[in-house]
C-alpha cells in the first residue's frame, strides 16, 4: 500500500483504506501494465513526501501532470531538472519577478518550494501520455479533496493561491476562517493575461505570513 514517511500517512489512512481508493489502485495498475503513464509510480505521491502536513504553509493546485515524456515527476508545474520550462511555469516565474524581483531561474525543477512549505499539488495525481486529464474522475479527486479538507482543519493558517477554475472550485472545500484563499486565472497563455500577470500572489503571501509572525517563502529558485 501507500506509503509516504511522514504525518500524511495516518491523516490519510482512512482514504487509501477506502473502497474509493482500492478501486483507483486497480484502475492505475492497469494503466501502468498496457499505457504510458505519468509520473513513474514512484513519483506520484513526491508532493506529499516533500512537504509533509505540519509543514505546509502554502498549497499550489494544479490540474493533472504534465503528460510528454519526461517532464512530470509528482510536483504540480514542476519538471524535473534540464526538461524546458513548460509556458504555464514560464509566466509564473514572469510573474514572481514582476512581483519581488526574483531573477527568472534556468531550469522549472520546484522541489526547493516544496522543502521551504509549498506543497505542490495537483486535483489528479496521474495522466496517461499525450492525454490530458485522462484520469479524470478515477478516484484521485477524492484523494486530493481528503488532502486539502485535512489542511482545512488545521488550527495553523494556510494560504491557498488557486488558479483557474479547477483549482477554485476546491475553494469550498476550505470553511476553516484561520485559513487564507487567493484566486487567479490560470498561468497558462491562455488566460494569464487575464488577470493572472499582476496578481502579486507571492507577495501577498509572504505579507501574510510575515503579519502572522512567520518567515515569508523564498520563492526563488537556483540555477541547475
């Protein structure tokens, strides 16, 4: 079964015991036998293993993985070190630099996020190759729900930054007051100049977290 090595693996026992997630799992072993899958399997739950529940301070949603070779490795928007920097990823950094003054990084890899409190998470944590959201309603919306309602509880605040509309549609999975929900259209090319480019989400959050006390997020990322 799941095994993640930190806090989620009792907070989510209840969901990867479920009729729900069995099912999933059978659905996912199939699909790994006959198709090419996105990510490894060992990569899936990465976003979990890295940034584990009393650690998170901001929660990133995503859709599904990126689905060309190579490129997803169970972080949302992230790629692994030397793959290009997909377009959605690229406007997120325009806009960290825009925002902060951040230089624009070389590479997409954001794993150094995850390890400072960003837990990068995608709606559905796999996709078959060349297919987007071909794993769409198999199970991983109730995973991830259970994931974001976990964080909901929590008496320490997070800050949610959710962007485009199936990101905010998890909105209303967050009711606990203590919590903070910044919304945006989506950073693909698509709409990001709908309002996503001058949105100063990461700053918005580090002006919360600094009001709270706590020490804001380095949003920069290192040179591979």
């Amino acid at each position: 079964m799941v095994n993640i090595g930190n806090e989620w693996d009792k907070i989510l026992e209840s969901t990867f015991a479920s009729d729900t997630y069995k099912v999933l799992r059978t659905f996912l072993a199939e699909e790994y036998r006959k198709e090419t899958v996105y990510p490894d399997m060992y990569d899936i739950f990465n976003a979990l293993k890295a940034t584990s529940y009393s650690d998170v301070r901001v929660v990133i949603i995503g859709q599904d993985p990126y689905h060309n070779p190579g490129e997803a490795h169970g972080m949302s928007f992230s790629v692994k070190p030397g793959v290009k920097v997909p377009p959605s990823l690229q406007n997120i950094y325009k806009e960290i630099n825009s925002d902060l003054g951040i230089p624009i990084p070389n590479n997409g890899y954001l794993a150094p996020w995850a390890k400072r409190g960003v837990l990068l998470l995608n709606s559905i944590l796999t996709v078959r190759a060349h297919s987007p959201l071909s794993h769409k309603k198999k199970g991983w919306e109730f995973v991830t729900d259970n994931v974001i309602k976990a964080l909901n509880k929590r008496e320490e605040p997070v800050i949610f930054l959710l962007w485009g509309a199936p990101a905010r549609a998890k909105k209303e999975l967050i009711t606990n007051t203590n919590h903070f929900v910044l919304e945006a259209p989506h950073p693909s090319p698509l709409s990001a100049y709908y309002g996503f480019f001058g949105c100063k989400h990461f700053s918005r959050a580090n002006a919360i977290l600094e009001k709270l006390g706590k020490e804001p997020i380095d949003w920069s990322i290192p040179n591979i």
